[in-house]
C-alpha cells in the first residue's frame, strides 16, 4: 500500500468488495458450463459490449490469440499496427501458434491506422504469391502513443472498409472503458464495428485476473473450443467473475477519475523545467514524458532513486523516457507525492 506504484494499470490489487465477493462466489465446473458465477459474468459482459455472447479467458493476450485463430486460417495473414500489444507483445502467438503472418503498418499520432494504409495492405486475392488477408486488428485505448481513444466515427469507418473488402474486424480494448469514459460514450458504440472484441478485467477495473472475448453465438463456440485447445478450460473460476462482475458493474463507472489524475500529473510534470511531454497525448490514464539534456541523470538512474528513496515507481520506456499510469490506487493526493518527489529527484541529479 506504501508504494506509488505508477508502472501500470497491471499493478491494481482488488478491493475489499471484491475480496468479499470472491470469499461468497458460487461456483461450479465452467468447462461443464455449470459455475453460476462465470455465466452470469460472460452474459453482463456481452450485453453490455452490445454482442451474442461472450467468454472468459485467462488474459488479454489469451483474448486476442483466440480471436485470431478464430477468425483466421493457417498462411491467412491479418493488418494490424507495426507497434500494437499484439504484434509486439505478445510472443508472435498467432504465427507462431496459427500460423497466420502479419502485415504491419503504421500507427499514427491519435491512435488510428490509415484506412489508406490499411486498403494498401489487403492482398489481392487473385494473385497466388500471397497470403490471403482475412483481418484487420485495431487497439483501443492505443497504448503505444499514449492510451489515446479511438472514436466512434472512425472505428465505424474502418468497420466499412473491413465490410467492403470481406474482412474481419477485431478490436483489442483492453482498456475500451477508458475509450468510453474519455468520450463520454456507451461502450457499445465503440464495439458495434466489431466482429469480435477483448478487454482485460486486470488493468484499471482492479480485478486480479482474466478478460473477456465478446462476438457472435458462433464466433464464441469456436473460441470456445480454442480456449480449451490453448489450456484456457478451467474449473471454479467463478471466484474470479465474482471480481470481475464487479469489475464490469462499478469500476467502470470511475474510471474518469484516473484520467483527471493523469491530467493533473501530466500537467505537474510540464510545470519541471527539463521535462518534456505532448499535453495533447494525455486523454485517459497514460502520460508518456522525457528527460533533456540539461542533467547527466538517466531513466533507469531516476527511476532507481524514485523507487529506493520515495517509494515511486515509474516504467522506463527509453534511455531518458518514461510511462506513467494511473489507477483505482493512484489518488490526487498521491499524484502530489509523485510529482513532488519527482520534481526533488530531478532537480538535485
């Protein structure tokens, strides 16, 4: 509890209420479809994605490999962005696992891919050298420029396009509650484009593990069977819904709260002559910022004294750059504390 722990959403621990419900859930053997608690988790879960069905997977990761190797066949190959989570982290499952190949493009400044780019990228299916394009993946909040929102209006866009050329669409959302809260939207707007799409219950909702996979009656049969394939059938899990059924109930309705955080750190951060961010970037609960010149002091050095002498940990992304996130466990008053240790650290390197 003592640390400001500003590495990631990742690092949230559950509340005590669902630490009690945990303790109470109702369970069963899911595999056997007979655990009350997962069933009533997975049927909150696609009704308020606005989908058929969905199901409980052991992560995002997990979510977003199902979805691939649902939607795709062996030498397919799907679009997805050259620094997306499922490109870069997540251990080259789909070609590795599905052997579905990926043709990256470019992710531009708020978030988006081209729809240019991505109708560059779709292979012509007459021609017997390629792969045959079968989906496009979109993130959304997209963490490798900050947890910037996708819209609506462009997701319906690239929905279009995936309708006009036959393709599939996936959203990796792992923090699509985010996106909502930003807008000021219904999740299910954001989702409606989707063929299929995953959140995390573990990031920002505060629930210690798992995420859902929401899409059509079929596509969750078949994810289904893929999860189980993938070592993803488990028995009582229900004593994990009980978390996330909170999780989808409460914690969405607060998450507004960590981005007026973000904010107010982002804008206490701009305020320390020497360092540097785009204020323009911070929308949700990402703040990505850097160190000039002016100090010898590097990321790794800075974050070491934060962490030994202030109890704050950040996430060093380069050799003078660093993410920040907020969380359930990140208050306004710690925010100051961060910032003011920060500030200390950095002023006397």
């Amino acid at each position: 509890m003592d640390s400001i722990d500003l590495r990631s959403d990742t690092v949230t621990w559950p509340t005590p209420e669902m630490r009690e419900a945990m303790y109470q859930a109702e369970v069963g053997d899911d595999v056997y479809g007979e655990d009350p608690t997962i069933n009533r988790l997975e049927e909150l879960a696609a009704r308020r994605l606005g989908k058929e069905a969905a199901l409980f997977v052991s992560s995002g990761t997990q979510g977003n490999l199902i979805a691939v190797l649902a939607h795709c066949n062996r030498g397919d190959e799907m679009i997805v962005g050259q620094s997306s989570h499922t490109f870069i982290n997540e251990v080259a499952g789909a070609s590795a696992l599905g052997g579905v190949s990926s043709y990256t493009i470019p992710i531009q400044q708020e978030g988006t891919l081209s729809l240019a780019d991505i109708r560059a990228a779709i292979r012509d299916p007459r021609d017997i050298h390629y792969p045959t394009t079968r989906l496009v993946c979109l993130e959304n909040t997209n963490g490798a420029v900050g947890g910037i929102p996708l819209s609506i209006q462009y997701t319906r866009s690239v929905g279009e396009l995936c309708s006009e050329c036959d393709l599939k669409l996936h959203i990796d959302g792992a923090r699509i509650w985010n996106a909502a809260a930003a807008f000021g939207c219904d999740v299910k707007d954001l989702a409606a484009p989707a063929d299929s799409i995953s959140f995390c219950l573990s990031k920002g909702l505060c629930a210690p593990a798992g995420a859902i996979l929401c899409g059509s009656c079929d596509f969750i049969e078949r994810s289904r069977r893929l999860r189980k394939m993938l070592g993803g059938g488990m028995r009582q899990i229900g004593i994990l819904a009980a978390a996330g059924i909170i999780a989808i109930e409460k914690m969405t309705k607060r998450l507004q709260t960590d981005h007026s955080n973000a904010k107010r750190l982002a804008e206490g951060l701009s305020d320390i002559p020497g360092i540097h961010l785009n204020m323009q970037q911070v929308q949700t609960n990402m703040i990505f910022f850097r160190l000039d010149e002016s100090r010898s002091i590097d990321a790794a050095q800075m974050t070491a004294v934060l962490a030994r002498e202030h109890n704050v940990r950040l996430d060093v992304t380069g050799p003078r750059s660093f993410r920040a996130v907020t969380h359930y466990w990140i208050t306004a008053e710690r925010i100051e504390t961060a910032l003011a240790a920060i500030r200390q650290v950095w002023e006397h390197a």
